[in-house]
C-alpha cells in the first residue's frame, strides 16, 4: 500500500467515525496538547503500529466518543 492509498484510507476513516454528527467539510480549527510522554508514545504506536491510522484520527474519535457520553 503506497502513502496515496493510505492517505484515501485515513479520509474514509476518518469521515465514517460513528457517532459523528460534524459535516465532512467542516472547517478546522488547530489545537495543541501537551501530552505525557507515555501516553504519546501509546497513541503513536497504537495509531501507527496497531490501527494504521493516524493519532488525529484516534484523538477525534475518542473525543467526538466523549463528546456524545456527555450528551
């Protein structure tokens, strides 16, 4: 798989999270978070290792995941 198609299947990914109720194309807005170092190197290698995904991918979908609990 070459970065083209996994850069398609990151998109797909990312516009198929359940639970989303945000339009495809909303604008976003950038947002910086210092993490501890552990949990960093977690999420990269869940994201890149694991899921082969990217670790915006997993943050967007356990936030948009918290977003609808607290609904």
């Amino acid at each position: 798989m070459d970065s083209d198609d996994l850069n398609q299947n990151r998109a797909e990914s990312l516009s198929d999270l359940s639970g989303s109720d945000e339009p495809d194309d909303e604008p976003t807005k950038r947002y910086t978070l210092d993490l501890p170092q552990s949990l960093h190197k977690w999420l990269k290698k869940q994201a890149v290792i694991e899921e082969e995904r990217s670790m915006k991918e997993i943050t967007i979908e356990a936030l948009r995941e918290y977003k609808q609990s607290r609904e």
